[in-house]
C-alpha cells in the first residue's frame, strides 16, 4: 500500500531526527516515550500528517504534549557514565537551562544540526535559535567555570 510505504520511509527518516530533539528537550526516558508517542499518534493520523508543511515539527509539539509531567521533577536524568566522556557536572549545567536553550546546545553541539534544522523542528526563527544557543552556551560557561580565554 502506498500509504503504508510513504509512513515507512517519513519513520525510517525522521523518528531518529525526532527522538533525539525530545531527549534534549524532555530528558531520556521522557524523551524517548514522548518520540513514541508522536510518531504513534502521526500513524493512527497519516492522512493528516502527511499533507502538513512540516510534519516532524507537528509531531514534536504532539510529543511534547502529550508526556507532559503530572508534577515537576528533573528533566535531565544522571545516569551511569557512557563513554565517550563528559564533564561530570554537564548533565546538572544543562538541566540548569531552559528547554530552548538545552534543545539548541543538545543538537547544535551534541548531534551537530544546522540552526535552520533547529529551527524547523522547533517552529521558531533561525535568529531565535541563534539567541537560545548562545545564552544556553553562555550558562554552560559560568556554571562550570569554564573561560574562553583558553
């Protein structure tokens, strides 16, 4: 069925791309059941999805929707060291920022996207992303006393 190719390939695509935007800005576990969730509601809704000028950027915002918290708690979980590694006070620095902010430095910095992606998975401006990262980068730095000097 055509409809059930064009799904395959849309998941195959984006659900990587998806996944890893929710683990920034919702932490692992509510990040990667946030992806699930997007894309389940994108299946049960494909003709709608599909027609949509952005339909990541649609299911992003259903995935944010939909796991959000009953009550507040850490959105950056600490977890047992994985390499490769890291600052051991990042994952406290970055839960320290706001979401926009952690979206922009986790993609920009950890998974390499292009502002312009940022900020079409996002729905905000280019320049806005811009400003997120840059303040994000900035809190990263004080927090853990990092100087640009070196």
């Amino acid at each position: 069925m055509v409809w059930d190719d064009e799904f395959v390939a849309f998941f195959a695509e984006g659900e990587p791309r998806l996944r890893r935007a929710l683990v920034a800005a919702l932490g692992a576990q509510r990040g990667r059941e946030a992806a699930a969730e997007a894309l389940a509601y994108g299946w049960e809704h494909w003709d709608a999805v599909r027609t949509m000028h952005n339909p990541l950027g649609y299911l992003y915002r259903v995935g944010q929707s939909r796991t959000r918290p009953r009550r507040s708690r850490a959105v950056v979980e600490r977890s047992a060291p994985v390499e490769p590694w890291t600052e051991p006070g990042l994952a406290a620095a970055l839960g320290m920022l706001s979401e926009r902010q952690r979206v922009a430095v986790a993609l920009v910095y950890g998974f390499g996207w292009t502002l312009r992606e940022v900020a079409e998975l996002t729905g905000i401006a280019v320049t806005t992303v811009q400003n997120h990262l840059e303040r994000g980068l900035a809190r990263l730095r004080a927090a853990l006393e990092v100087h640009e000097d070196v």
